[in-house]
C-alpha cells in the first residue's frame, strides 16, 4: 500500500517534469512557425520589408536550433539552421548566414528532408557568387539541381543564379541554356516574380555581348508587369544600358525617373548609391561637372551613411544577441533549478520508500524466523517426549519449577519461613548446587536426556544458551528462567536473540 502511495507522489512530479519538456518542445516549434511565415520568399527573403526588425527572432531560431539537435530532432533542427540563416543574411552578417546553411544542408541531408537541403544550398551558392567564387557556386548549385525536384518556381531562381556565374564568366553559351532552363521552370511554377528576374538577366546576358538593342528590348518587356520596386529596377538597368551605349542624354532621362522614384519606394541603400555614381558618371559625359559634382557629393555621403547605419545595426544586434542571450541563461538557471528540485524530492521520496520497503521486508522476514524457530522447538520437545504426555504431567512439572523458584525467593528474604517450605528448602539448598540443578532434575524426570539431547542437536550453543533454550521449552516466562540461573533478564533476552540466530 505504502509503494502505491509513493509511486502516487512521483507519478505526477515526473508528468510535470515531461509537461515542462512538451512546452519548450512546442514553443521552439512556434519559432519556426513564426519565421516560415516571415520568410516566404523562394530566396528566403521577407515579402513584406516593413516588418519589425528580425534581431531576437534570429536569437531565438538560434536556440531553437541548438534545442533540436539535443533531442535528436535532425529535422526541425535544419529547418532551424535555414531560417536563422535567412535572418543573418538579412542583418549582412554573411560569415554567419553561410555556416548556418550549411549547417543546415548537413541536417537536412541527414533527415532527408530534400527540399530543405535544396534551399540551404541555394543560399551558399547565392553567397558564393556574391563573394565571386563562380566556380564553387555552380558546383553547389549542380546539388541543389536534384534536391529540388518539382519545385518549379525556385528551379528559376536556382537555374538564373546558374547563368549569372556563367556570364560573369563570359561562358554565354551555358548562360543561355540555363536562362532557357529557368524560363521553362519559372512558366512551370508561375512565377511571375521569377519570370521578372530571369528576363532581367536576359538583358545583362545581351549587355555583356554589347547586343544593346536586345538588352533593351527584354527589359521593355518588365515594364508593364512590374510593381513600383521592380520599376525603379528597369529605370536604373535601361538607363546603364544606355550608358554602355554611350547613348547618355537617355540614360540620364532613365536615372532621373529612377532617383526620383526612390524617394517613394522602398529599396536597398545600396541601389540608390548606384544611381547616384551612374548620375554623376552620365553628367560628366554630358559636361555637367557642377551637376556631376553634386552627384558624386551624394554618391559618398549617401555610401558613408549606409556604412555608418550598418555599422551602428551591428553594435545594436551584438548588444541585443547578447541581452537576449543573458536573459535565455536566467531563463534556462531557473528552469535547472526547478527541475533540481523536482529530482531532490523525487530522489528523496524514492529513496523513503526503499527504506520503508526495506523495513518492511526485515520485519516480514523476523516473523518468519520467529515462526520456525517455535516450530523447531516445538519440534524437538515432540521428539524428545517420545511419547505423549497426560496434561497431569506438563502441569505437574511447571508446578515443581514454581515451586522451585518460590522456595529459593522465600528461603534469600525471609528469615524465619514457615515450616511447609523448610524440607523442600532444605532439598534444594542441599541435595543441589544451585536452582538450575533442581530445574533439571524436575525437566529429568519428565523429559529424560533433554538437556544433553539439546547441547547434542545444537553444538554451537554455549552452556548459558543451552540452558535458555531448554527452560525455554518449559511453561517459564523470562523473568522465571532468569530467577532459576540467576541471570538478568536482559542477559535472558540476549541470550533468545542468539539461539534464534544460531539455530536459523
């Protein structure tokens, strides 16, 4: 009952422990949630750019990692790593954003999670040939090839980022048959976006052969399909078409409509720092070095800017990681500390109920022992009566070691007895040498030889615990047997105690 009871308390301080475990498990689970939703974009880029700034969520993607790789999670893990990438990235910390996704590609293969591994492999390439390493960028890109599968829409962009590497590597006759190949995917998926970004890349394709009415005419055919950022877009790749051209009072009306619809779209920095350097290169063509002047002016204050802002980013997302990260170690001491002591009273009730149980066993097991050892007595007074004995007999000899006792008592208190008890005080006091030689001799005439039967059948016991053991068998208390060998009774209880282990 008392087992019960205890598995009663722990039961439920281990659900809770379990519980504990099933939240965290859910709320990392959020987080990536979260963050799907965030980055929907192909390229794991954020739709909406308004959105709050991605700083503790990347934190938190990044935990949300680290706490699925330790329950073995390789799944959810990588799906982790790509979007604590994607945030990285994002925040231009490239370093990070590129182990992230390979982290991410390593797990993903691992879980055989294709699409995930696909994606990772596209951003190290993406980040690859933003480094200029075209070679390894194809080669990676040549993975994510298969890893895709029927994903059509991000087929285009894999197959686009393809042909990039091919044309800055003036290698034009692949750099076609990939703009070929993520045209068909990109009508496949139907994706417009994509379908924008290839047919721009189609006019980069013709640029770099000098072709520029070819460039132009592809990038006339984004002019009626593309929103406002898209359009800021066309403006500043017409207009350095033109440039290449040498065609610059166009190519001045183009950057014109570009800066002046930058002031209402929101775009990179870094795009408008282009259009700037192109105004002012296109104005000195043109003569206009006043112009050309204030262009450039812009050009290196708008350039310093961006490098202030990045900067002043990076100090608040260093502080704000850290913060964060403080704030998760206080989070995480407690948690510990909770689950501490849920284990200490766990382990503490466990270990009470070991005792109880144990205590439970001796005493079952010292009932036992006291059972077989009145069964061994009784035992061995059967076989050393031989025969039945009338009820007149037992009586008989409990009365004679009574009396016995009571003679002995009346003869060391009393100095002047009564005349009944002097002839049997007189036999006692004379004919024996002591009260246990008038026991014997009384136990003698009912049970012959047991004394000696005993010390036989039991060699281990010594000459006190013989005579224990065989008053024992008489009808005497340990008070009695005590008075008849002049012993404590203390020394009477002692003397059971090793009679019950020696004779087990």
């Amino acid at each position: 009952m008392r087992v019960f009871k205890f598995f009663g308390i722990v039961l439920p301080l281990v659900l809770f422990s379990c519980n504990t475990s099933t939240d965290k498990y859910e709320a990392m689970d959020a987080i990536i949630e979260e963050a799907n939703a965030l980055y929907q974009h192909p390229n794991g880029e954020r739709y909406n750019k308004t959105d709050a700034d991605t700083l503790d969520l990347a934190s938190e993607l990044k935990n949300a990692s680290s706490f699925f790789l330790s329950r073995h999670d390789n799944e959810k893990a990588a799906k982790a790593f790509l979007l604590y990438g994607y945030a990285q990235k994002e925040a231009n910390d490239k370093a990070t954003a590129m182990k992230a996704f390979k982290d991410a590609e390593y797990y993903g293969t691992l879980s055989r999670d294709s699409l995930t591994t696909a994606r990772a492999q596209f951003n190290i390439a993406r980040l690859l040939f933003s480094e200029n390493n075209y070679d390894e960028s194809l080669s990676i890109s040549r993975f994510a090839v298969n890893n895709y599968g029927h994903h059509y829409d991000e087929l285009a962009y894999l197959f686009n980022l393809m042909a990039s590497s091919y044309i800055m590597q003036k290698d034009y006759t692949n750099a076609e048959h990939y703009l070929k190949k993520a045209m068909t995917s990109a009508e496949k998926g139907q994706s417009k976006p994509a379908l924008r970004k290839i047919i721009n890349n189609y006019s980069v394709y013709y640029r770099e052969q000098k072709m520029y009415d070819k460039a132009i005419e592809f990038l006339l055919q984004n002019k009626n399909e593309a929103d406002s950022t898209d359009l800021l877009m066309f403006y500043i790749n017409t207009g350095t078409v033109y440039v290449y051209c040498s065609e610059y009072d166009s190519a001045a009306l183009y950057m014109q409509k570009a800066l002046k619809l930058s002031t209402s779209v929101k775009t990179k920095p870094e795009t408008v720092v282009t259009a700037y350097y192109l105004m002012s290169y296109i104005s000195e063509k043109l003569g206009n070095y006043s112009q050309a002047l204030a262009y450039h002016k812009k050009y290196t204050t708008t350039q310093y800017n961006i490098k202030e802002e990045r900067n002043k980013k990076n100090i608040y997302r260093i502080q704000k990681q850290y913060d964060y990260e403080v704030l998760q170690n206080q989070m995480h001491q407690k948690i510990i500390e909770k689950q501490r002591i849920i284990l200490t009273i766990s382990f503490l009730l466990l270990l009470a109920s070991i005792i109880v149980i144990g205590l439970l066993a001796r005493q079952k097991k010292l009932l036992k022992e006291d059972e077989r050892i009145r069964k061994e007595l009784d035992k061995t007074k059967e076989e050393l009566q031989k025969s039945v004995k009338a009820e007149v007999v037992e009586k008989e000899l409990s009365r004679q070691l009574h009396l016995i006792i009571t003679a002995n008592h009346i003869s060391e208190t009393a100095d002047d007895f009564k005349k009944e008890w002097s002839t049997l005080v007189y036999r006692i006091n004379n004919e024996r040498s002591n009260k246990f030689e008038a026991a014997l001799a009384a136990i003698e005439r009912v049970y012959p030889d047991m004394y000696a039967t005993i010390q036989h059948k039991y060699p281990n016991l010594n000459e006190t615990e013989a005579k224990v053991l065989l008053l024992s068998c008489s009808d005497l208390s340990n008070k009695e047997i005590a008075a008849i060998l002049e012993l404590s009774i203390h020394t009477v209880n002692k003397c059971r105690s090793e009679i019950n282990r020696k004779i087990m």
